[in-house]
C-alpha cells in the first residue's frame, strides 16, 4: 500500500517542491473517503482542508432561490479540491458533493495556512502552483461564460 | 465519391426516409434517392447542399455510415426559416441534394494512430462518420477518444450511440455539459476540463475538431499543451455558402474556399487565420 | 514566334466587319454611347459606336468630351465589362414544380443566347480580364457551363488602346496597353490629318476568314511603325503605377496596418468596385417563387463582398465592419487570387478608381500600406 507521503510526492501538483516540505504535507495529510450524495464541504463555512481526489467525481454547485442547485463544475481523479484554505477570509465559496462514492487525500490547510506565514518560501510554493489552478479555472469558465452552444439568432 | 452531375447547380431529387428528433430543436433526416438512381457516396467530413422547395438551399454536414449505401443521414439544428422548412419535412416528401462536396477528415493519417476526436454541439454530427469508419475497421486505429462538449445534457446528440460507443475495446466516451442538472452524473465543465481525464501520446495521435470556432480555439490550445503539433490537429470550419463549387465567393476564407479547400484543414494551414479578427 | 498576318483597312471597312459579323451568325455587341456613358450593348453598324468621342477619368470622376478627330475607338473602358454578357448578372439556374408532396425539377437553365457573341473593341486589359475569369471559371475544379456555353465560339475584335485614361495602370500588372493573345481580329486605329486606317493584327483561322471578306491592303513598314508609336504613346502616358513586388506577402502580412482604418473612414460600402471590376465574379443563389407557391426557381445574381450579409453566419456577419470588407476585397483581388488561381485578380483597368463615388484608389492604398509616397495623380483627402 501506498504511503501518504508517496502519494504527495508523486503527485504532478507538488512537483518540484522540496523534501522537506513534501514531508510537511504528508505530515498535514491523512486518508479520506465520501459515500457518494455526500456533501464535503459547504459554502460559507470555514475552509480548513483541501482535498487531492484520488478516484471519483465530485460537483461543485450553488444553490439559487427559484433554480434549484446548479452544478458548475465536475472534479474528478488527479484534481484539487478547494484553495479557499489559502485566500482570507477562508470560507468556502461553493459546495462540493461527492456524485460516486470518493477517495481523497485531506490536507490540513489550516495548519498549512500557519505554516506558511512562518516559511514565506513555502508560501510561495503554494501560492504559484494554486494560482496556475486558478488561472485555469478562469480560462474554464469564461469559455463557460460564451455559451458557445446557444443558437445565436 | 460519387460523379456529379452535368450541372454541378441542379439537385437530385431524394425523398425523407425517416426523421428522429434528437433534441428540442435538432433532427436527424435519412434521405433516399427518389428514382431509382444510385444513391451518391461521400466520405467522413464531407458536405451536402439541401434544397428545400420553395425555400432555399443549406450546407449540411453528411452524418451517417460512409459504408452504408442506400441513403443519406443528416442531422440539423433549426435555427432559422431555412433549417426549420428543412427539420419539417415528413417521410415522403422531397428534397433536393446537390454534392457530396468538400475534402474529408484524415482517416489515411490516422491509420495505426490514436484518434482523438472532440466535438461541441452540432460538431458531433460531421464527427460520427469518422467513428462509424474507426469501429469499422478497428484494426486500422489505435485507441479511438471521443470528447464531446455540450450545453446541456438535455442538448447532446446520439446519446444511446454515445453509450454503445463507450463500450467498444480500446475506446472511451467523455461527454460534458456547461450547465448540468443534478440528475445529471456526468461531467460538467468545458470540453477543454476533460483532457485531464485523457493521457494522450502525442507523437502517435491525430486529433478532429468540430463545433463553434471559439471552442475550436480553446481545444487547439489544449492539444498544443498536450504536445501535440500543429499537422496532426484538424479542424472543421465554416462560412457563409451559396454554391459549395467554388463559385460563388461566399465561402473564403483567407485565400481558401472552405468549399473546394476545406471544410476540413489542417491547424497549420488555418492557425493564423483563426488568430485573426474579421477575416 | 511566327509572325502575325496583317493587313490594312480603311476606317470605314468597320461597317463591312459588322455586317460580315451578322451574317456568320454572331450578335455583335460593342462600346456605344448611352446615359453619358460609354456601355456595352447590340451594335447593328458602325454609327452605333462613339465615334468621334473620348472619356475623360479620374478618381471618381468620369466624363464623355468629343473629340476633334472622328476616332471610333478613341476612348478606353466605361463602367461595363464583357462580364455582363460571359458571366451575366441574373441567370435562372433551374425551376421546379410542385407535385402535391413533392417537386419535380424542371430543369430548365437560362438558355444561352441564341447566336454566339462577337466581342468588339476589347481591349488588352479586358482580355487579359476575360482570362482571368476563364481560369476561375472553367479550369478549377468544377467548370461552370453557364460561363462555358457563352464562352466558346465567341469572336474577339481586340483594340489596341493608342491613349490611356488617368486611372490607367495596364502596364504596372503586365496586361497593357498592347494585345498580344487571346483575340481573333487585333485592330489599331490611325487617325491622321490625312488618313483614317486600322491595322488588323490576325490571332487566329476565324479571324483570318473573317478579315479575307474585308477589303484590305498589305501593311506597309512604315503604318507598322506609326502603329507601334501610337500604342508607345498610349504606354508612355499611363499616369499611375502599382508595384506588385510581394504584393501577396506584402498585405498578407499588413493586417491589422492603420490605412485599412483610414480607408474605412472613407469607404462607403456602396459595391461599385465590384460591380464594374471585369474580374470580379461573385454571385449569390435565390429562391423565387410565383404566388401560389407551386412554381420555384433558383436565380444566380452577382453578389458583393461588400454588402453587410455576404459573410453572415449563425446569428451575425463574420466581416460587420466596412474596414474587413475593402480589406478583404482588396487582399483577394491583389494577393489571395494568386494563391487561389495563379495570378493577380487585378488587371489594371482602372475602373474601380473611376467609379469609386468617394475617389479611393486601389494603387495609392497599396502604395500607402508599402509605406512609400504616393504617386502623382494622388487625391488629398484631407487627412492629417
């Protein structure tokens, strides 16, 4: 079986980071898994982990009033769940359900959050790889945004 | 392919066979030659002109098995007066066919390669030859990816061929939908999200790309990170068109008439193009 | 090069060519003077021609003044071009017929028309026009046999142009002033205080037959000569240049370049360029029926790439600006041509010069995306 650490360090996410804080991670990290129709996290509240999917698939969503829930976005094996841990006021900004049943690694973003205050180049670590996810979730969503699909009369 | 006709302007008459409502808005017609005549042939990425009486004509997309002869298959999405007289028609009734007209998907290149091939909306229909041909002759291909973007779940196209399809050796089926339900279990996202899915080997793969010019943008740019160079990625493209002989003008884009030149092009020939605005 | 037969004819011996024409079975058409203009229509003699009248050009500029001589020929190319009779503006393409559920397809073109046409007074950059038009046409990939049925067995009577107009380029696109292939019967006018003759120029075994049945003299060294100054004199006196050096990298190149903005700015939109351009060729396909919806025919028209719908497209026109338009317009006509069929589009008439209703001019656009001034005859627009 897999160490944790392995797992982290193998990951295409951490690549490059050094060894010491590969270890830190897997320190922080530990096994989880959600039933699928589970809720991993909800919107508006504290956001204290991040997630590496490691089989499965997970829908982001927001609830609208008269709409019902919409699903914005599916995650599935290799992605990352979550970097509101990293950005104040850390709250989550969507909820994440588990569509199948879900394996991840946890990561204990809060311990992170500390750890990263104190070692400013771990920060930057982390802050450059979770800002290319973002870059990438921009570019997504704006092509989203075009509604390319739509007849456009 | 099939000769034309003296006059490359005039129809053949063809009757509708049957007709399946694949969508709110979207209809596939099979047509069959009204006499007795052959019925014409064409290959994957090849295009009919459709002449509705009294109406006008349409360029549309040859959709069904190059391989099984008898009849035409077509699938159209009304838009407008011309594509709705043209989803109206009922088994029986007639309607013109000019061509088959235009080049084809690169099904020689890709022989004893993977085939990737990624569709948005509509794009799916010109691409469904290509995978009739691939299952076909499996033997020929490497691993056959299907990546297909649509807006809806209620919006994609062929969705029990899409199931049967992902169920074929050394084949896999990802479609996904900007806006999905939550009775929707599938992916949700832009057909450029499901690369992370796939694990390409770009030195041996040809990849076909059909839907709106946007999203045609959007996946070259992903194939291009995945490493795959500029002749290997094909393009479907479109533009305003009369004729589809080269006559008419209509249909030019840049020094190519996307009737005679294309409609399917290599990205290398089409890269600058696509980058320009107004062309 | 074996040497071309010539001959020497009298003014007059016009009338006897027209005659000769009919009686072959051809229907002459040729330049006359109508609406301020010189157009192409029927010529029944040689009256019908503008005998004894001149043009005068310039960007957008375009008037007839008579001349001091009886010249018949002496005037260059109107707002017309062989176009409208090879490649005509509206022509039924089939009709159909209802039949309860169904249609028939009748079938029934436009027919040709019912003798050959003679082409008379043609000049060399209208040959050269009528080649380009040949190679788009007829030796692509598909050939159109409304173009070819009109096409073949026709009779050319080219006119070597002895003056040019301002707007003039032939010599700077290689098609001018002097006709060098693709006519039966080459003809240059003299007129002089003391003479008025034509040295025919033979291009072919028709043209031979044809000019056996005029009354002709030997041509002499010396009317060779005065032929050769009169078409040097018109070569001389061309006003305008384009250089076509990399022309087709040249604007493939420029497309975002700020003139396009500076013509835009002035262009109307208004299609006449394309309208009088002999090279020109784009149609469009329309569907016309009767009243009672039984009856359908499809009608090919001369189309624009100027006008707001030629590149429409789901929802919306992929060129909504004037600017891609003229850039599109131009960029084809001077360097995708060459990629699509081998040679420029332009021949150097100066037609769209001329009929361009704000003045722009297709050779000072060139010059000005080359960077270089422009040159003289140039309008001043006022720009700063």
């Amino acid at each position: 079986m897999e160490t944790l650490e392995r797992i982290v360090a193998e990951h295409p996410f951490f690549a490059g980071l050094e060894e010491q804080y590969l270890q830190l991670l897997a320190g922080c990290a530990s096994n989880v898994r959600f039933e699928g129709g589970k809720y991993i996290l909800r919107e508006g509240e504290e956001a204290s982990q991040f997630f590496l999917i490691r089989h499965g698939k997970v829908a982001l969503e927001i609830a609208a009033p008269h709409r019902g829930r919409l699903i914005v976005e599916t995650l599935g094996e290799g992605d990352i769940l979550g970097w509101s841990w990293l950005i104040p006021p850390y709250h989550w900004r969507l909820d994440a359900r588990a569509v199948d049943l879900t394996r991840a690694i946890a990561l204990d973003g809060k311990c992170l959050r500390t750890k990263c205050e104190q070692n400013h180049d771990l920060g930057y670590e982390l802050l450059k790889r979770f800002a290319h996810i973002m870059e990438r979730r921009l570019e997504t969503t704006r092509f989203q945004l075009l509604d390319v699909y739509a007849a456009h009369k | 392919m099939a000769t034309l006709p003296t006059d490359p302007m005039v129809p053949d008459p063809y009757r509708v066979g049957q007709v399946w409502k694949e969508t709110s808005d979207t209809f596939t017609l099979a047509l069959e030659p009204a006499h007795s005549a052959a019925c014409s042939g064409f290959s994957p990425g090849q295009f009919s002109m459709l002449y509705v009486f009294g109406v006008g004509e349409l360029p549309i997309s040859i959709s069904g098995d190059p391989e099984e002869p008898g009849r035409l298959i077509y699938t159209v999405r009304s838009v407008g007066q011309a594509t709705h007289a043209l989803v109206s028609r009922k088994p029986g009734e007639m309607v013109g066919v000019r061509g088959p007209f235009g080049g084809c998907w690169p099904l020689a290149e890709a022989r004893g390669k993977d085939v990737v091939l990624v569709a948005g909306g509509l794009g799916l229909a010109p691409l469904r030859p290509v995978i009739y041909q691939v299952l076909r002759h499996r033997e020929d291909y490497g691993r056959l990816i299907v990546l297909y973007g649509g807006r809806s779940p209620r919006d994609l196209l062929y969705r029990k061929e899409l199931a049967a399809w992902a169920r074929q050796p050394d084949t896999q089926v990802l479609p996904t939908v900007d806006y999905g339900g939550l009775s929707w279990r599938g992916h949700v996202g832009v057909v450029t999200t499901l690369f992370r899915y796939v694990r390409l080997q770009p030195a041996r793969t040809v990849a076909m790309l059909c839907g709106p010019e946007i999203m045609m943008r959007f996946v070259t740019r992903e194939l291009e990170s995945c490493g795959l160079q500029e002749p290997d990625i094909y393009l479907s493209m479109e533009r305003n068109m009369k004729c589809a002989v080269g006559f008419c003008g209509h249909c030019q884009y840049g020094p190519y008439f996307i009737c005679k030149d294309g409609p399917v092009f290599p990205y290398s020939k089409v890269r600058s193009l696509l980058e320009k605005h107004e062309i | 090069m074996a040497e071309k037969t010539q001959a020497l004819v009298e003014a007059g011996q016009i009338e006897r060519l027209i005659e000769v024409l009919h009686r072959r079975g051809y229907e002459v058409v040729g330049p006359t003077v109508r609406d301020a203009a010189i157009v192409y229509d029927r010529l029944e003699k040689l009256a019908d021609l503008p005998v004894g009248w001149t043009d005068e050009q310039e960007a957008g500029s375009y008037r007839l003044k008579r001349r001091e001589d009886g010249a018949l020929f002496g005037y260059v190319v109107g707002p017309q071009s062989w176009k409208k009779y090879l490649h005509p503006a509206d022509v039924r393409l089939f009709s159909a017929q209802r039949q309860g559920e169904t249609f028939r397809i009748l079938s029934n073109p436009d027919p040709p028309p019912p003798g050959r046409y003679a082409l008379l007074c043609v000049r060399a950059c209208e040959l050269a026009a009528i080649a380009v038009q040949d190679r788009v046409l007829l030796h692509d990939r598909y050939r159109d046999p409304i173009y070819q049925g009109r096409r073949e067995g026709i009779f050319i009577v080219a006119v070597n142009c002895t003056q040019p107009a301002a707007t003039c380029f032939c010599t700077s696109m290689g098609t001018g002033p002097r006709a060098h292939a693709g006519f039966d019967l080459a003809l240059t006018e003299l007129v002089g205080p003391d003479h008025h003759r034509i040295l025919i120029e033979v291009g072919s075994e028709v043209g031979a037959e044809v000019l056996a049945e005029l009354e002709h003299f030997e041509a002499s060294d010396d009317v060779e000569r005065e032929a050769e100054q009169a078409v040097g004199r018109a070569r001389s006196q061309i006003q305008r240049r384009m250089d076509t050096t990399g022309i087709r990298d040249l604007l493939y190149s420029n497309f975002d370049h700020p003139r396009w903005d500076d013509v835009a700015q002035r262009c109307l939109a208004c299609a006449n360029c394309t309208m009088v351009c002999p090279t020109c060729f784009c149609t469009t396909v329309e569907e016309v029926s009767d009243v009672t919806g039984d009856h359908a025919e499809r009608w090919r028209r001369w189309d624009s790439c100027f006008t707001q719908s030629f590149s429409y497209i789901h929802g919306g026109s992929v060129r909504s600006s004037a600017k891609s338009r003229y850039r599109q317009w131009m960029t084809h006509k001077l360097a995708s041509w060459i990629d699509q069929f081998g040679s420029s589009g332009c021949v150097g008439c100066g037609r769209c010069i001329t009929w361009c209703p704000v003045g722009i001019d297709i050779t000072e656009e060139v010059g000005a995306i080359r960077g270089a001034t422009a040159s003289a005859g140039e309008n001043d627009h006022g720009n700063t």
